[in-house]
C-alpha cells in the first residue's frame, strides 16, 4: 500500500489506542509503541493477522504485506531471473558506513530556496487570489486548508480541500506535487483535484468506472515527468489519468501501485518481490527486466535508470536504510545501513524518498524516532540530500510532525552546497 494509506492505518490505530489508559513504567512505552509498530516480516505474523482483523471490521480491503507479496501480473510466461548481483558486506564500495538518523542535525546545511526550520501559519492567501510561479512544498494538515510554500518563501491555500475528503479512513487531502511545483494533485471525493498554482486556476477530473464506487482509502496519485497524466494507484489496481480526464487501465502492477515508479524518461518501473525483478514498461509494454532480490518501501522514486527507497537485503547489513540500485543491472549502487530493529525507518515511514535532485543526488524525508524513549508526534522531520559521490548527507530544512504527509517538488528546490 502506498504511504498516504500507511499514514491512514496509522492514524486508525493510533485512534484506537489511544482508547486505553496507559499504566507507568514499561507500560507506558509499550503503548507508545503500539501504536505505530508494525514488526518486518515475509510472512503473517500474530501481529499483522491483529491489524487484518482490525481493518476487516471496518471495511478496509487492505491486507497484504508489500514484502510478503507482490502485485498481480499478466498471464504468460515469467523469463528466467539469473541470481543477482551485488554488496555482500560491508566492504563492498557501494556499502557506505552506519548511519543514525540522529546525526542528521550535524550535516551542514545546504543553500536552497527552504528556510532552515519551516513553520506553516494558521491561514494564508488563497493561490487563486495570489498565484506563485512555482510551490516547492505541499502540507496537509487535519482540519485545514491545503497550504503550499512557494519559491518566493511565501505560503498560499488551496480553500475548500479541509473538507475535501470525508468517510474514509484518512480524512485528509493528500497533495503530490508535480515535478516542477507549477501544479498540485490531490484525490477528493469526487475524482482528482487539480490546481495550476501559476494561475490559481482549478480542474476536477470526476471518477469513471470502477473508481466511481466508494473507497476507504483514496488513491494516491504520481505526476508523470512531464506532466502530461497522473498514475492512480488504487487499491485493485494502477490508473493512467489524462488532464482530458480520458482513463486506461494499466496491463501490469497490482493492488495500490505496490513498487510502482515512474522513471525521469516517463517509463514505469516496477518492483516485483516474488519475482525477484524490476521490469521496465514502455506504452505498456515491457521493454527491460532485471534481477532484484531486495525488500523495500511502497513509495519509490526514481531518475535516469536509478531506483531510490528506504530497504535493504539478506546481503546487505544493517536493517535497512536508503538503498539506490541500477534499473537496468539490478545493482546497488549506494546503501546506508542503519541499526533499526524496530523498523522505525523501513515499515513505519520514517524515511522516504522524495526525489532525485539529480541522478548522483536523492533527497530523503527523514524523522529521528527512538519508540523506547519517545512518543508519537515528539518527532522532527528533516527533508535532507544524500549525495551519492561523496556518500554525504546536507540538511535542507526541518519541521514538526505534521510535515510527514508533505509533497516535495523536487526540481523547484534549487539546492546548492
């Protein structure tokens, strides 16, 4: 499932825990904890059976693990994978050192049009009232209008979208902005909400077909590279939405868009876990297959044949961390192992890839989080630059919880060390 919907399930269980009384001493951790773990396994533990209860009760159709399954494929014959290749230890040139996330407040921090701390305000104009030339973040917040901070430092609103989403699990719009941060996308109850925000100017593109039916969860959306459709992850499948509103079903992912990415040439790259590939789709056709026998996050970005998200392998070390691999080899190219046994960083969502700034350059979404000795909310979001040369991490700006449904145009940061 995609992070909007991880960000929903959370939301629920949080909700629900926060029904008890917590005791003192270990107890009152515990609780903290529960509320957000969600143990990494291949397999259904007793635990993720919990959570399929729990989300059967309430009508949500959501109930594979992104490692213990993979997306449905077209009938015909699977080619043959060879064994892949890549780091076995830590030696290996693309393994770089341990990495706490903790540290990140001591990277120098880069000169980008982001203030140091970012701070959304109560209210601000309405974009149709005050168009920008460009919006390098979108902020959602329970309860509030969409809020977008521009390349000129200052913050617009997008009115009408605190109630644009209601009677689903995660009642919150939640905004993707295009590559160039010239237009934002948000699915809303009647279909996907468009505003150029160089003019103000909105287009509401209505649901057709089976996207029409009621959802709990609505679908994330991804902007093509140059702007031309939007991908419509939904939870029986991946939609190609034109800006004429014309649909078509894609021929391969499965439920969500799980491992869905496009790549900067607008071609779709694909995970696929059980199939140990990431196949490459052209026009719907498959044009590259490669070996791929790592585990990662739904939400996956990607540039110039490189594939970026938070993961790792049985031959990798650590438990996970920003990992980069070769589209067309299947290599990894840079990895970060952290020591990260609660699975903070990979399961929980805290750390995303938001783009490539360029194809030696990820930006990372990341939030220092110790579920022993913290509750959740208490965290600090960072959005930072890991340069894949130098093997180095620049910090970009930082903010409260709230910024961990935020949108990144990455082209509109204009980052420079």
């Amino acid at each position: 499932m995609t992070e909007s919907h991880e960000a929903g399930l959370t939301r629920l269980l949080e909700r629900a825990t926060d029904l008890l009384e917590p005791g003192e001493g270990g107890a009152t951790a515990a609780l903290a904890r529960a509320r957000v773990r969600r143990r990494r396994t291949r397999g259904l533990t007793v635990a993720a059976a919990a959570v399929t209860v729990a989300l059967v009760a309430v009508g949500a159709q959501v109930v594979s693990d992104h490692r213990g399954t993979d997306p449905a494929q077209p009938a015909g014959p699977t080619p043959t994978i060879t064994t892949p290749t890549g780091p076995t230890s830590e030696d290996d040139e693309a393994v770089g050192p341990r990495w706490d996330p903790f540290t990140v407040v001591d990277e120098p921090v880069a000169d980008s049009v982001l203030p140091a701390q970012v701070a959304p305000p109560a209210q601000a104009p309405a974009v149709a009232d005050d168009p920008m030339e460009a919006a390098v973040l979108a902020w959602p917040r329970e309860g509030s209008d969409l809020l977008l901070l521009g390349t000129d430092g200052r913050w617009r609103s997008v009115p009408g979208t605190a109630e644009a989403v209601n009677g689903t699990l995660d009642d919150v719009v939640r905004p993707r902005l295009s590559d160039d941060g010239r237009r934002v996308a948000m699915s809303v109850e009647d279909g996907v909400l468009i505003v150029d925000l160089t003019t103000g100017d909105e287009q509401l593109l209505p649901w057709t077909g089976v996207l029409a039916d009621p959802q709990d969860l609505l679908p994330s959306l991804e902007w093509a590279p140059d702007g031309s459709e939007l991908a419509v992850l939904h939870w029986r499948g991946t939609w190609f939405l034109a800006l004429d509103g014309s649909l078509r079903r894609a021929g391969f992912g499965g439920s969500y868009g799980t491992g869905f990415s496009y790549d900067s040439d607008g071609s779709v790259l694909m995970r696929q876990w059980r199939q140990q590939a990431i196949v490459r789709y052209r026009e719907g056709r498959e044009v590259g297959r490669a070996p791929f026998d790592l585990w990662g996050s739904t939400r996956a970005v990607a540039r110039g044949g490189r594939i970026a998200f938070a993961g790792g392998g049985s031959d990798l070390p650590g438990d996970g961390g920003p990992v980069v691999v070769d589209a067309e080899t299947g290599d990894v190219i840079a990895y970060r192992p952290i020591r990260d046994r609660n699975s903070v960083y990979t399961d929980n969502g805290h750390l995303q890839p938001v783009g490539f700034w360029d194809p030696d350059t990820v930006v990372l979404l990341v939030a220092p989080m110790d579920f022993r000795t913290m509750d959740p909310g208490e965290e600090t979001w960072h959005l930072v630059a890991w340069d894949l040369e130098d093997d180095s991490f620049m910090q970009l700006t930082q903010g409260d919880a709230g910024m961990a449904g935020v949108s990144v145009a990455v082209d509109a940061l204009d980052v420079h060390s």
